[in-house]
C-alpha cells in the first residue's frame, strides 16, 4: 500500500552558506546569529537556486548582456532547502515506512531530518529514495537538503575520457550559451508511506498490427512482496480492456484487439490510451500510443549502413527535426507553458522528430507527454557527449556500469511513450585520430556503449539503439568523398566560408542517408538585441570590435560574418543580412535533402532554439520562442 505527498505543494526556506558552516550546529530553524552568507528565503520547488536569488533582487538575471558572470559564485556556497514534515506524515510513520522520493538532485548534498543525516547524494541524472521512518521515530520533524558540491568544469572543449560525473555538461559553457551552472532541486519531490506490498516497476510497451488494426502490450510489473497478480486495465478510444498477470518482474505479452493508431502530427491523428496497473493497494497508470515502427535502408543506401528511412504505420516519414536543448540553462524554472510556446512552433514548421542532445539530461516527464500529444518523434540520447580534445568516453567496467544504470532509469521512465522513436548512446562520440579527416564515429563495441546496449535490451527490448550520431564510416559529409559509400548519418556542416553557388553544389550532390545535425548561423532580431543589452554602437572598428566581445560571450564561434562587415550600414541592416543569409542558406540545404527522399532519411536542423539570447547562432526559435525568419524557408521544405 501506498500513500503518496507532493512536497511541491509547500513552502520551502533557502539558505545560502559558506562552505561547510551549515554543519555547525545544523539547526537550520534558528538563524537569528547569521552564520548563513544568504538570508534566508521562501522558495517553490522544483526550482534552482539562481531562480530564487533573481527573483529576489540578490543577483541580476543571467541573460543579459554579460550578467551572467556576476552569479557564478553561487557554485561556491553551499545551499540548504528546509521543509516541515506534513502532520499526517508523522501520524503515519508509526506504521509505515516513510519514504522520500526526488526525481533530481542537482548535484551533490546530505538530507537531513532535524540535525540527523539520512544520507548523501551525488549525480543529478537518476532519480533517489532515501528512508527516513527511523529519523522521523526520532522525533524528526524538519526535512533539509543540502547542496554542497557541483562539479568544476564539464564545459564543452576538454576530455570526454575523463568526464565522470553525471550531470548536464551544457550548463558549463557551448558554443550557445555561456557558464550557468545550475543546482537545487530540479524535479518532483514527494514523501511515500509504504506498508505490505507496492509496485516496484512497471513497463508497458505497445506494439500495433497496421495491417489488421489491432495492438497488444508487452508488460512487466514487479512487486516488492512476491506471489501478487497483477489487473491490467487499458482504456482509450474504440478500447477498453482488462487483463490479469504475475507481478513477478517477467515479461507478459497481452492482445488487445481493435485500436485507433498513434502517428506524427502531418499524418494522422494522436489516439492515446491510458495503462493501469493495479496490485492489492498500489495503482500505476501509463499513457501510451499503438503505432507499428520500422527503420527501413534508405533507397542506394551503401552495404552495411544503419538503416535510416523510418516507415510508421506503413507511411514512409521524412524525418524533418530539430536538435532539441534544454530550454533553459536553469531548466528547473522552466514552465509547461515555454514548452507548448516551442512545441506550437516546431508543428508549424513541420518538424517531426526531435534529437535530445547528449550534452543534457533526460527531458522532465512533460515533454514527453507533450511530444505524445502534440505528434513528434523523439530521438532520445544519453549523457554523453564529445569534447573536442578527446571524444571517447571513459571504458573501464565501473563507467560502463554506471551508464547502464542511467540507460535503464531512462527506459524505466520513458520507454511508455509513442513518442520515442530511437535510444542514442550519445553525441559525436568518435575515436581520437590525430588527423581530422581520420576521426571516425564509435560503434556499440565500445565497452561503455555496449552496456548501454545491453541495458536497453533487457528494458527496453521493442525500440532502437544507436551507438552515436554521427553513426558510420564517416563522422561529416566531404565533398571529395561523395560517391564513395561512406556518408551514412553525417553531422555539418554548420557553416559555410565558400559562395553560395558552392553551397549548392555540394548539396546537389550529397549521398548521405541521414542528415542528424545541419547549420547556419543567424543572427536574432534587432528588438531582442536591444532588449537583452546586445545592441551598441558599430559606426567604427572601435565600436564593432567591442560589440563582438560582449557576442563573444555566448557566440564566439558564429562571428565570422560579423567580423567579415565591414560596417557599412547600421546594425540593423547587418541583422536583416544575417538572417536572410540562414534562411536562404538553411533552406536551399533542407530543401536538396527533401527532394531526395527516400534516399535520405531525414533533415535534423542544429539548433532548434536559444538557451541564451545570444547575438549570432545556428537557432530556428530565438530565446523567447519566436521563430526566426529562416523558419518560413524551413516549412516550404518540410511541408513540401
């Protein structure tokens, strides 16, 4: 039995502390002496702690101009969060366990109940439980959670052999946002009462017949207590079934006759049907979608590549998608409404299929269920990305181990979703060749990627793995190259020093089967320029070179053209140039690739969307959603 309290729903204390002087003592309910560095403040959770300083006037908002520096030194406290345990959950503690339940804790701390340390945390990637019934039969009525460590440097140029912590890397500083490292409580927290028998695990995958119109689920349920069954109800459109199976952590194939099919937006309509799960006192519902998904080799494609023409329901897609980001670098502030704003753009545009780049973490539960909802594929990658230096990740069985860990927490808590289209072992992950030309994708014989392999198949048995993307002979697209077979999923080129005539050469000629990441820079409008304190003077060399150092901040690598102006005209006429140079650039490329299906399976733009108001990127969507004006080039080619 359980019983189950959203801590969301109260209020939480902040502190802030200097290092290590929250353990003096640990009375976090009395601060009239002011050993705390930050006054204490009444927070929401989920929620990060820049969210809560800026929103009390502590520190100003990262994004804008280069404000972003002046609250890095909230990596360098320790930060507590304080809530009184609910009376019932007292009152139910004489019988039951109390269990703490926390989505995300990002990153490293100590939960304490009163002064009593339950326990210590590290990784923000996995969610954790932590007892708490005999601090509570203690006398406890306090919960705290202190954070006390990040780590120091996950940015994007260094070692991938030597990244080992598992927390989002983007927050330390791309090529499209700066450093905003966040930490706090980041996903749902709650307390459970857990007494007898509950449900330990529940997975639901359903498959669909096209041909014959039915669909069935493959679902394995596990218990804490042997010998339970299991009730299995399924309820949706034109369905409403209920089944009986053991609660014995195997797997049950169950038929489930007539349904309505699940697609992509531009093909059909997104019939869902929920899952109840149901033992003796614990009930678990899952929403899901009957779709029959099959990757199929692209037309001419070369012997031996990955096959990348997806066919959904008997239509072949064109995978046109952008690669998706976390939408903010503290993306524990981030509302369902800043969601639908760039889902509502990304269906006008015709995307389908969404990349979930390595360089993060797994989406919260609402993207996904908005990707059900709304139509669009996910392509859904592990914490793992290159680094520029080395792109390999570590090999040893300990690393190996702790990726599959998160590759089965991943499918433990996504895999449900008609949405996920295909599982990825991370991004741009390659061997270390000295010569560039030579840097050639990883394949799943990798020891950390074969565990990952092996993760999803024992979890996750239905749906697709992939080793990396790019994935084959080739990590990019060389001209040079073309007709030599070694094009399979390809990345770039993202920009382009050659004339436009050349651009569309090369595009008129390419043979790769996948194209995963393509760009072109562009700069955003001239209002949010101003707006955010990314607009200045630009009349002298003087003025644009110190305009470019403040771009620099969080664009550094998409100057060129800016730095190539000349300064004719006003700032203005350079913003309308660069984004009518990315529309008709983008949109000459998306448009060959379009045009040549199914010889190529898909067009999968980098970058959807700003984190970070930045001046100059290779986004569709600027930083407040708005769709650029390269996106209009963007849907005559999807939509064609």
């Amino acid at each position: 039995m359980r019983r189950r309290w959203n801590l969301s729903e109260q209020p939480w204390t902040l502190r802030g502390w200097r290092q290590n002087d929250w353990e003096m003592g640990k009375s976090f309910t009395r601060t009239e002496d002011g050993t705390n560095d930050v006054a204490p403040l009444i927070v929401s959770v989920p929620g990060s702690v820049r969210g809560a300083l800026v929103e009390a006037g502590i520190v100003p908002s990262p994004y804008v101009g280069t404000q972003s520096r002046a609250s890095e030194w909230i990596e360098n406290r320790h930060w507590s969060y304080t809530t009184e345990l609910p009376a019932d959950v007292l009152d139910a503690a004489a019988d039951h366990r109390i269990i703490l339940t926390a989505e995300s804790l990002d990153y490293a701390g100590v939960v304490l109940v009163d002064s009593e340390e339950v326990a210590r945390f590290q990784g923000s990637l996995i969610p954790v439980e932590f007892d708490l019934t005999d601090a509570i039969a203690s006398g406890g009525r306090d919960l705290t959670i202190v954070f006390t460590q990040v780590p120091d440097d996950l940015g994007q140029i260094g070692r991938t052999s030597r990244i080992r912590e598992w927390k989002a890397r983007f927050n330390y500083g791309w090529d499209w946002t700066p450093r905003i490292v966040q930490l706090g409580i980041a996903g749902p927290i709650a307390l459970e009462a857990r007494t007898g028998a509950v449900i330990d695990d529940v997975r639901v995958l359903p498959a669909y017949d096209t041909q014959a119109g039915t669909g069935r689920l493959r679902v394995r349920v596990a218990a804490s207590e042997a010998g339970h069954g299991a009730t299995v109800t399924i309820a949706g459109p034109a369905a409403s079934t209920t089944h009986t199976m053991r609660a014995d952590g195997e797997w049950h194939d169950l038929d489930i006759g007539a349904v309505e099919s699940w697609t992509v937006h531009n093909a059909g309509d997104q019939n869902l049907y929920d899952v109840t799960v149901e033992i003796p006192g614990d009930t678990i519902t899952r929403r899901v979608g009957f779709r029959e998904l099959r990757w199929l080799p692209t037309e001419g494609a070369p012997a031996g590549a990955e096959p990348w023409l997806l066919e959904l329901n008997g239509q072949q897609i064109f995978l046109a998608g952008v690669n998706w980001v976390p939408i903010r670098p503290d993306y524990a502030d981030v509302r369902i409404e800043d969601y639908r704003l760039r889902f509502d753009a990304y269906r006008d545009l015709g995307v389908v299929i969404l990349r979930v780049w390595g360089g993060a973490a797994l989406e919260r539960a609402e993207f996904y269920d908005l990707a059900d909802e709304y139509g669009f594929l996910v392509w859904q990658e592990l914490p793992l990305s290159s680094s520029g230096i080395d792109n390999s990740p570590p090999d040893d069985p300990e690393f190996a181990a702790e990726l599959a860990g998160i590759a089965s927490s991943y499918a433990r808590r996504i895999s449900h979703h008609a949405s996920l289209a295909v599982w990825g072992g991370g991004n741009e992950l390659t061997n270390d060749s000295p010569v560039i030309t030579d840097i050639t994708p990883l394949d799943d014989t990798h020891p950390a990627l074969a565990a990952a392999k092996q993760a999803f198949a024992a979890d996750d048995p239905t749906r697709r793995f992939v080793a990396t993307s790019p994935l084959g002979p080739s990590t990019w697209a060389l001209e040079d190259d073309y007709g030599t077979g070694v094009h399979h999923d390809v990345h770039g080129p993202w920009e382009y020093d050659k004339s436009f005539e050349d651009w569309k050469r090369y595009w008129d000629a390419d043979d790769s089967t996948l194209r995963s990441e393509v760009g072109m820079s562009g700069a955003s409008g001239i209002d949010l320029l101003e707006r955010f304190d990314m607009a200045g003077p630009t009349a002298t060399p003087a003025e644009r070179a110190a305009l470019q150092q403040r771009w620099s901040h969080s664009s550094a690598w998409w100057l060129g053209e800016y730095k190539r102006w000349d300064g004719t005209g006003t700032l203005e006429e350079w913003v309308a140039h660069s984004q009518a140079r990315q529309a008709e650039w983008l949109g000459y490329a998306a448009a060959a690739s379009r045009n040549r299906f199914p010889a190529v399976g898909g067009f999968i733009v980098w970058l959807g969307h700003d984190t970070f108001p930045c001046a100059v990127s290779l986004s569709v969507l600027d930083f407040e959603g708005a769709i650029k004006p390269v996106g209009d080039a963007l849907r005559r080619a999807f939509r064609a």
